[in-house]
C-alpha cells in the first residue's frame, strides 16, 4: 500500500487530513486512530454533515465524541439545503431512492463534501471503513478519492471492535444502536430494502413508517422487497421476515450505494435472484452468468414485467448493448429493459466482459417472453 497521499507536500505547508464523521462507532473510531497516528505530522479536521432525519440522540454521542478527541467536530453542509433534511431532498428530486443510491446521501454528504472541498485543503481523507469493508475502500479510492487513509482497516478492527473500544472509553453508544438498528443512519433509510428493517422500523418508530410509506406511495417507489417481489411500504406484511439486522450493511456515508443484491436477496429470503457480487464471488464463467441472467428474467416476470420508461442512456450502455447481437429483434420494451439491466450491472462496477456475455444471455432468454 503507498503512503505517497500521506506525505507532506512540497510547498511546506502541514498537510492537511478531513476526517468524516458520521455520527457512528466506526467513524468515531477512525478519528481517534487518525489524531493519534498523524495529529502531530498533520492537520486533522473532524467534519460532520448533520442530517435532520437521524436520531436525536446522535448530537449528544458527537459531543462526547468530541471531548474525547479533544477537537472542535466541524459541521458541513450544502447550502443548496440549509435544512439538512432528506425530505427535502426528495420533495426536490422527486425521486427517494433507486440503482443508483439515494439522492439524500448525494445532496447532503457527498456534494456538502464537495463543498466544502472546493473552499479548504484536504491532502487526504478519513472514512469509517472497518476491517470488513475493504472492497469499499478500493472502490471509493477508484470512483472518488485516491488519497483515502483506511486507518481502521489498516488496523484489522471491525466494528465490533470499534463499539468496544467506545465502551472502554466511557463513551455511550448512540440510542439508535439500542434501539436495534445496525448503523447511525437516519431512520428509515430509504436505501434499506429488508422486510425485517422495515418491519422494525413499523414497531420502534410507526410514525417514521407511515411517513415513509406515504412519501413512497408519492414518488412511486417501492422501498421494500419480499419474497422476490419488489413492494410499497404499505403493501409489506406485519410479519414478514428477512435476514437479522445485525448483518446488514447499508451504511450511510460521502460514498453511497444502495443495498447491494446480495443483500436484498438475502434479506427476503429471494428465490428469484442472483447478485453481481454472488456472480463476481464465483468463477464468472459462463455458467454461472447464465444463470443470473435467467433467474434475471424469473424476477422480472414475477414483478409483472414492469415497464422501463423511454430514457436517454449513458454511452456505456449503448457500448454494451451494440454487443449484443440479437438485442435488435427484441421488442422494443424487452430492449428498453436490456438497457436497464445493462446499465444496472455497470453501476454495480461487473467487469464488461461479464456484463456483455450475461447481457447476450439475458436477451436470448428475453427471446422466450416476446
């Protein structure tokens, strides 16, 4: 691993290195980590982006947080949205969530980030990266920064490890820990699609859940997934089950995904689908793409072949699709939705030859549902 994005610059300045804190165990860990191993080398900046929809109790967790660190935690916002509300985010965009994310992390962390960026110097960054999240580092380093320290993964500490070394310090965790849910994140995160995350959220925070099922109905998003089918809020069984929170990751954080595949197929025990990771933790041979594409198809029958509106798609997806050689005889919906699927598999960063054989794939069975 290079340590070139840690080193002093040649202008002779002190480095300066942005932790990001969340409001979580991890980040608040890292910021520890980072202060004690570069505090005298470099400038380290905490900084914040206050979110209105998390629980209240997370201020008082950053101001113990901030005793602890002996550093004022700065807060950062866009001031396109002075409210730091993700409702309003929403009510903006007109869009909750989708493929590509939530525009509520974009809007309120990722481009405050930018912000911010645009106006200080930043030579390198701090995320709450575990032990358990390697790939996220090389993708943050790949898609956003290069200069990102893994302070925490460079440790081997999880974050379990990180809850501990909290407890140890006196330090209580924040009330949304207690209060069964695996992150800090707002409540009712909009990027979570398990029925158990959902159906917690129906019993802890109701109120929460008729909002959220009322704003999904609004913007025509169905949030959650069960038994394959991909469903509004208002639509999910009271007892429907999934995987148990404690192993769910959909952090929310400056590099926003949605919850991958894997974990909404895990988390509604789904029958029907395969994930790209599922797919890239195999020997992404031939076989295997076949199948997802094919279970592909299963899902979207199941879903009532759901209509993928007209839209202008990015280059890369025209690359793909010009590849697939019997993509020109398909109906013009079942096109529309090999794009769709194409542009799905891009984001979730498949190589493009995987992409390109399971794309011919999955036009081939589309063949079978003209």
């Amino acid at each position: 691993m290079t340590n070139t994005a840690y080193e002093a610059t040649n202008s002779g300045e002190t480095p300066v290195i942005a932790v990001w804190f969340s409001c979580g165990a991890a980040s608040a860990v890292a910021a520890k980590l980072t202060l004690e191993k570069y505090g005298k080398t470099h400038t380290v900046r905490v900084l914040n982006n206050p979110v209105a929809e998390e629980d209240d109790d997370n201020q008082r967790f950053l101001k113990d947080v901030e005793q602890w660190l002996g550093v004022k935690i700065e807060t950062v916002i866009n001031p396109m949205f002075p409210s730091c509300s993700t409702v309003d985010v929403w009510e903006h965009q007109r869009y909750m969530s989708g493929i590509a994310g939530a525009p509520c992390t974009k809007a309120l962390k990722k481009l405050a980030r930018k912000y911010w960026e645009q106006g200080n110097r930043s030579d390198s960054i701090v995320l709450g990266f575990t032990s358990e999240e390697s790939h996220r580092v090389e993708n943050f380093r790949k898609n956003e920064r290069h200069d990102l320290i893994p302070v925490l993964v460079d440790a081997g500490l999880t974050k379990s490890d990180c809850f501990n070394i909290l407890l140890n310090a006196g330090i209580t965790l924040p009330r949304i820990y207690h209060l069964g849910y695996p992150n800090a994140n707002c409540i009712g995160c909009v990027k979570a699609t398990s029925p158990t995350y959902w159906n917690h959220v129906r019993k802890v925070h109701p109120d929460v859940f008729t909002q959220r099922a009322e704003q999904s109905r609004k913007f025509g998003v169905r949030l959650v997934r069960h038994k394959g089918v991909r469903m509004f809020l208002d639509e999910l069984p009271e007892d429907a089950v999934g995987r148990p929170m404690k192993n769910m990751d959909f952090e929310c954080g400056i590099f926003c995904a949605p919850s991958s595949e894997k974990d909404e197929a895990e988390a509604s025990n789904d029958q029907f689908t395969l994930s790209s990771g599922e797919v890239h933790a195999m020997d992404n041979g031939l076989e295997t793409l076949v199948r997802y594409a094919t279970k592909r198809i299963v899902e979207l029958e199941s879903l009532l072949l759901v209509d993928v509106h007209e839209t202008v798609w990015p280059a890369e997806v025209g690359m793909v699709y010009s590849q697939v050689e019997s993509a020109g005889v398909l109906p013009a919906h079942h096109q529309r939705r090999l794009k769709h699927h194409i542009n799905r598999m891009w984001l979730e960063k498949m190589p493009v030859p995987s992409i390109i054989t399971a794309a011919r794939s999955l036009a081939i069975a589309m063949e079978k549902y003209a």
